[in-house]
C-alpha cells in the first residue's frame, strides 16, 4: 500500500508542525484537535512557517498556496477512516493516548499505519488497547520541535511491530525529509533518555542558585556550544510537555535523574508553559526581546 493520505492527531506545536511538513511533501493531509479554535491557531502558525520558507525563498508563493490546498481539517475522528498513516500528537498522557488508539482502530481501515509522536510512553504499552492485527501496524515517530526544521525522526517499533511496517514507516519519514534513526522500545527512547535529566538538571541549578537564567544559557551556548541554553529550549518544548515526560520516566526507571523538581511543577500549575503560554522563564511579552524571570 503506498501512503497517499496522512491524518496527524491533535494541533498543538507537534501536530502542526507534522501536518505541515506532510502537506508540503505532497502528501494529502487530514488534522484535528478538539476545538476550532485550537486548529485555527495551529493554522496560523502553520501560515506563518511557510510565509518564512518563502521568504527565504526555500518555498516559492505558489508552492506555499499548493501546501495549504492539501491541508484539510476536522473536529471528527471518524473523518480518518481513508488515511493510509493516521499520527497522533495530543497531549502527553498515557491514558488519552490510549483511548484515541482504540478508537481510530476502530475507524481507521485494516491496512492503515497507525503512529505515536510520544515523547516519552511505551509504545507496546499503547498496542495493548489494539486488535492484533493492527498491533502489527503500530510503532513510534518521533518528530523534533520545529518539525519543518529539526531533520530527526526516531522510529520505534514495539513488541508486536512487523517488520514490514518499520521499513515503510521509514521510507515515509525520509519522504518527509528526515533522517530517521531507530530506537529500542524504552520510555524516552534515545534523546530524551539523554535530554530530560540534563534539562532538569538546569532547573535544579537555577534552584540551588549555581547561576542565573541567562548565565545558565550563556554557559551551555557560549562554553559547549549548544545552539541554545536549556531554560530557551524548556520553553521551546513547553514546561507542561517536559514535566510530564520527567514523571512518566520517573515512573519508570524510579531514578532521580529523571523527577522533576518542584519550581517545574509550580511554573506548570500556574500555567506558565513556555512560548505557548508567553511566559516560561522567558517572559515573551515582546518575543524578540525575552526578559529572564525572576524567581
Ligand atoms: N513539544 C515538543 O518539543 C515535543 C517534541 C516531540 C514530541 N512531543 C510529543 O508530541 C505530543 C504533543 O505535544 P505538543 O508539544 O504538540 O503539545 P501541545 O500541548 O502543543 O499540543 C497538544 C494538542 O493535542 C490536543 N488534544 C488533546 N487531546 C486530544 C484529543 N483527544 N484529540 C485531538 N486533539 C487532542 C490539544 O488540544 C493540543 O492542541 C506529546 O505526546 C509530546 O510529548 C513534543
């Protein structure tokens, strides 16, 4: 079966991102979230990205109007019933994963691929609410955030994946234009087995008042040369996002390395999420100019 028609899950950062990058890769693409008012504004960010490649002039206007031609949206579930590869990118949860698989198996047709964009969940913990049959056409995609920038997609199968499928699920991301790596079926799987602890690590840091926000950044950009500091990439992730793959690890492994520390959980609670939010440790008032929080 050659994948035609893609379907991405939720309209969040993640999701959107994906959507776009399949649309722009000819693919006919189908996503969804829970109100319109979510999808509108993933539209929005989906619009800016491509008026950005045009811009740069990787993209030209009429491919940019031709991308958006492809993509299509929907507040229904039962509208992927004709998708070849159904991604789903919503919320880090175990449960509301779960019940979204059982349900798009039951809509999607037997031959369909169904993927998890999960940052962090077993995906053979996930194939446990599928018919066997498509326990066999389950597996993870891991996409970065930026998806139309970052290249890397880790495929994971689980348990039960068939063979058959990793391959074609790998071919798909490279069509997408990415380079895919394959990870072993553990919570975190590769980058964020290495990622979390070190992004936690900086927040207990700051915590312990080794340096401030901005000295914490300066150091890892100016001293090891990272392209950004970790309280510029927290926010890019989302807090919300990395306090809840920190549990789930956690959950895990019950290992430190990976709880998450409690300035995380306040600034989750109170809602301050990072760039989403507008204000993370990096107060985004004026975005091109982020002011360091003062805790
Ligand atoms: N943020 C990152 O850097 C990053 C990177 C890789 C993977 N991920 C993973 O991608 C997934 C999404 O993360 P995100 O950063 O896009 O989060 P987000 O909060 O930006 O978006 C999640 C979206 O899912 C929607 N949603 C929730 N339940 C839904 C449902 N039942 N049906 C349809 N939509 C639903 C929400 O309304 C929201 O718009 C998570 O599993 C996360 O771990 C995130």
């Amino acid at each position: 079966m050659t994948i035609r028609k893609v379907g991405v899950v939720g309209c969040g950062l993640m999701g959107s991102g994906i959507a776009q990058v399949a649309a722009m890769s000819g693919y006919e693409t189908l996503v969804s979230d829970v109100s319109e008012e979510i999808l509108q504004k993933g539209f929005g960010r989906i619009e800016d990205s491509l008026s950005k490649f045009v811009e740069k002039g990787t993209l030209s206007a009429e491919q940019r109007q031709e991308t958006l031609a492809r993509l299509k949206r929907t507040l229904r579930v039962e509208d992927y019933t004709d998708c070849d590869i159904v991604i789903e990118a919503i919320i880090e949860n175990v449960q509301a994963k779960k019940d979204l698989f059982a349900q798009l198996d039951r809509i999607c047709k037997p031959e369909a691929i169904l993927a998890s964009n999960t940052s962090s969940i077993s995906i053979t913990e996930m194939a446990a609410v599928l018919t066997p049959e498509r326990q066999r056409r389950f597996l993870g995609l891991h996409f970065f955030n930026p998806v139309p920038l970052m290249k890397l997609v880790e495929v994971i199968p689980s348990l039960f994946t068939n063979e058959e499928i990793v391959a074609r699920a790998t071919e798909f991301a490279k069509s997408l234009g990415k380079t895919p790596v394959r990870a072993k079926d553990r919570v975190g799987f590769i980058a964020n087995r290495l990622l979390v602890p070190y992004l936690i690590d900086a927040v207990r840091a700051l915590e312990e008042g080794v340096g401030s926000i901005e000295d914490i950044d300066a150091t890892m950009k100016l001293g090891c040369n990272h392209p950004m500091g970790p309280f510029t990439l927290l926010d890019f992730v989302g807090l919300d996002t990395t306090y809840y793959i920190a549990n789930i690890m956690y959950e895990e492994y019950k290992d430190p390395r990976f709880a998450p520390p409690p300035l995380l959980k306040q600034m989750v609670l109170a809602g301050w999420h990072g760039r989403k939010t507008g204000r993370g440790f990096y107060d985004y008032t004026d975005p091109k100019n982020p002011k360091p929080m003062k805790f």
